[in-house]
C-alpha cells in the first residue's frame, strides 16, 4: 500500500499594499485588477484548493533621503533602503548589465522604475526587487493567519471575508512598521508506491 505525498508546487506572493493602494505605482495602472488576473489564471491552471498564509514582517522602503549612487566604470548602481522597524539604514548593490550611462533610474519610497534608453520602462515594487535582485535582508515573516479557498482572486483579496479584512486593518493600524504579505500555495498531490506499510 502507498502513501500519498503532498508537495509544494508553487508560491504566489501579494503585497497587501498593493490592494489597498492600487494606484500607487502609476496613475495608469490599477495593481489590483492586475494581482486579480494573475490569480485567475493561477486558478484555471490549478483546479484545486489553495493554502493561504497572511504574515508580517520589518517594512522595507527606499530610503528617500540618500541619492542613488552610480560606478560607471563597473555599472554597479549602490540604492539606498531603511528597515523601519529599528530605522537601520543600508545600501544595496546591484549589477546593470545594460550601460548605466543610457539608463535612469527613479523611486518613490515603495518602487523603483528603470527606464531605459528613455523610452521603455521597467518597475518593481521594492519586494519584487529585493526578490528579483537576490537581495536577502535577513528577515523574516510571521504567519499571523492561515487559511484555504478555491477562489482566490476573491479570498481574501476582495474581502469578501469580513474576518480577514479586519485582521489587516488592525495589523495595517497597530502594526505600522510592519509590511503584511498573503502567499498563496499550490500544492500537488500523488501516490508513492516506493514506501509500503507492512504489518505482522
């Protein structure tokens, strides 16, 4: 007889402040709606329940009141960010593959746009980044809720769970120098035969 194994397929990570604030990144662009349709394509590939985590951990922001410094000559760009939990204060390096002469770089606290060669633009919010960057921070999350949904454009995203919505928002009102963060987890599920159960 085999045992049936439960992996972790994929993660899907939503900033809540991408909900909540969803026009934040441009005038023209809703993140919601955008989170909402990725979540519905998740959905369509994945006909299963998906296990969700709400948590919160240090708020992360570009730190507004350093410049941007840039190394021509290596095309390291050095950007300033604060950990707002105990106000530290650290830079981080990337490498631009691209001349940094014929690029430009913008931020706001919560994102960070490269615009290249004047014309196309490319923008993170400053988790994406630090994710996209491989830029580990050393923190760490904690769950605050769990839960499952079919749905989950829906739940908890449009709030149609009244208990969720009043967990962030005493989170978002106490917790203010806390980010909150929902992962959504797609797990599979199959039959090893390789493990078997013998009894006398």
């Amino acid at each position: 007889m085999g045992r049936l194994v439960i992996r972790l397929n994929q993660v899907h990570r939503v900033w809540y402040d991408s909900i909540i604030n969803p026009s934040e990144v441009a005038h023209y662009f809703d993140s919601k709606k955008e989170i909402i349709k990725i979540l519905k394509k998740i959905k369509y590939f994945n006909k299963g329940n998906f296990v969700y985590f709400i948590c919160t951990r240090e708020k992360v922001r570009f730190n507004m009141h350093k410049p941007i410094e840039y190394n021509i000559n290596c095309d390291i760009v050095k950007i300033p960010i604060i950990i707002e939990d105990d106000n530290q204060k650290r830079e981080v390096l990337i490498s631009i593959v691209k001349n940094i002469e014929e690029m430009e770089i913008e931020l706001t606290e919560k994102y960070i746009t490269f615009i290249i060669d004047k014309i196309r633009k490319v923008t993170y919010s400053i988790h994406d980044f630090l994710s996209t960057f491989n830029i580990d921070l050393d923190i760490s999350n904690k769950v605050e809720y769990v839960g499952y949904t079919k749905n989950p454009e829906k739940r908890p995203i449009s709030g149609v769970h009244s208990g969720l919505s009043d967990i962030f928002y005493n989170l978002l009102m106490k917790e203010s120098k806390k980010d909150i963060f929902i992962y959504f987890n797609e797990f599979t599920s199959l039959l090893d035969e390789s493990i078997y159960y013998f009894s006398d």
